[in-house]
C-alpha cells in the first residue's frame, strides 16, 4: 500500500489523492507518461520529485521518511513494507506521571520473538535492542509509552511510529485497548479484569513480598498487551484497506506466539479484593 500513497507528498490530501488513483495512477511506477499527463504540469513536476525521493527512501528502508509526512491515523499503510523491522511494544509503570514514576517492565513482540524486560533484571537492554527496529506498533504509545521510555532512559527512538490508538479511532473504534480488542473479538482467557492499576499493585506485591506469582502474572499481563497489538494490526490494515481502491490486499490473521507466563488468579483476587485488616489473622 505505500507505493500506491501519495499522502505524504507535500499539497495532496485525501481527495487529491483519490483523484490521482481515479486517473488510474494506482502506483508510483504509474506515474509515467502518459498518465502522468493527465495531471497539470505544476502538480506533476511537484510528484515527480518527491517520487524519486520517496523511491530512494524505501530502497533504504526509511519507514521514518515516510511517517512524518502521514498523519497518524494513516501510518497503517507502512506496515507491510516495513513489517520485518517492526516491534509491538507495551510498558507498565509505577504511575502516569513520567517525572516521578518508574518504569516496571516492558514487552517486546517483533513478530517471531517474545522479549520481555524487569526492572532490577534487565531492563537496561531495552534501548539497545529497539536500536534494531525501523518501525515501533503500539496502542496510544505515540502519547504515553514513547514519551515514557525517552525520559525514563534519556534517549530518542529514532523508529517511525504507528499508534493503532488513532489508527482505530478514524476507523470508529474508540476507548482504550481492552475495549478495542473486545469489540473486534480478540480474547484475553484468565485476564479480562486486569488493567493498568492492577498491574501496579502486582508489581508492588512482587517488590514487598518477593511474590514471583505476581511477577509472573504482570509479565503475563505486559507480553498479551504487546502480542495482541500484531492481530489488531493485521485487523486495523484489513480494514482501513477495504476503504481504498487496493481492498484485494488484505493481510492474513497473525498466530500469536503462547505466553510464556500465565496468570496467578489468586494474586489477583487478593490484590483486588483485599481483606479488611481486621480479618487479616481470620
């Protein structure tokens, strides 16, 4: 879908560039005489030299070239492009204030590999490892995990971005991600009551009470948060596509990679509903 856009040349909108696939340029390598003619020849010296550069950009495999001149909700059309440098990623923390809080753990899903990383363990491996992506997939990350991961490490992802929170929320799907995934049909067994406030009660137990079940279970939590993010790509993709003349172009469900973890309902029966403390020696 990338070498059919032409959104990020600098002048075309969405309705221009409708009319440039309606003249049937469907594809960079159209634009040649004669239907480059058909266009006027201001606008046609102006695409032909953003062309040139778009086609040097992805012979270098420059996702971010490419995702600061698209708006967000738009930045799905990377992806197939870009997939094989492309990492989900998914952060918890101690809290949303990114000056006082700490990051817990992070998940790390690039399609093949599960990573996952612990404070205290190996968290510090986190900025190395991302270096080798091109692109970064996450669900509202251009907001919160992004930003997050910069200040906590003091470092730039230099990755193009595609934030599937603003993707999804042009397709009509709005609200956070639990709610996206469960009106799209993608399930979370043994997990569905947990959420971000749970996950930092998990790891404060873990830290007070060397719980490794707690630890466990937030790792859990964090590596579903990230894995899941390749079916809603693939889901995000095949329906912002079908809106497109290219709707032949869909994308195969992916087979999400087991957790590698699972999920200590007891921990989180008792962190959610704990018991007064007069019934604590009951």
């Amino acid at each position: 879908m990338l070498t059919r856009t032409f959104l990020h040349i600098q002048g075309i909108g969405e309705v221009t560039e409708r009319l440039i696939w309606e003249r049937g340029i469907l594809h960079w390598e159209d634009f040649r005489p004669p239907l480059s003619s058909r266009l006027g020849e201001r606008t046609r010296a102006m695409v032909d030299r953003a062309l040139n550069e778009s086609f040097r950009a992805l012979a270098r495999k420059d996702a971010y070239f490419f995702s600061k001149a698209l708006p967000h909700s738009m930045r799905w059309r990377l992806f197939p492009e870009f997939s094989e440098s492309a990492a989900f990623i998914d952060i918890e923390t101690t809290g949303l204030d990114r000056e006082r809080d700490t990051i817990t753990t992070i998940a790390l899903y690039d399609g093949r590999d599960l990573k996952w990383y612990v404070q205290g363990r190996n968290l510090d491996d986190f900025p190395r490892d991302i270096e080798r992506y091109n692109l970064i997939i996450s669900y509202n990350g251009s907001c919160f995990d992004v930003p997050f991961i910069e200040r906590f490490f003091g470092i730039r992802l230099r990755a193009a971005q595609i934030d599937l929170r603003f993707v999804l929320g042009a397709l009509g799907f709005k609200g956070g991600l639990k709610r996206c995934e469960k009106v799209l049909g993608i399930e979370r067994p043994g997990m569905t009551d947990i959420d971000g406030y749970t996950a930092v009660l998990l790891w404060h137990d873990y830290k007070r009470n060397n719980n490794q079940r707690a630890l466990e279970t937030l790792l859990a939590y964090n590596i579903c948060d990230a894995a899941t993010l390749a079916a809603l790509m693939a889901i995000a993709y095949n329906r912002a596509v079908s809106q497109t003349p290219f709707a032949d172009q869909q994308l195969p469900a992916p087979t999400l990679p087991p957790l590698p973890f699972t999920v200590d309902r007891a921990t989180v029966e008792r962190l959610q509903h704990p018991r007064p403390y007069y019934m604590e020696s009951v």
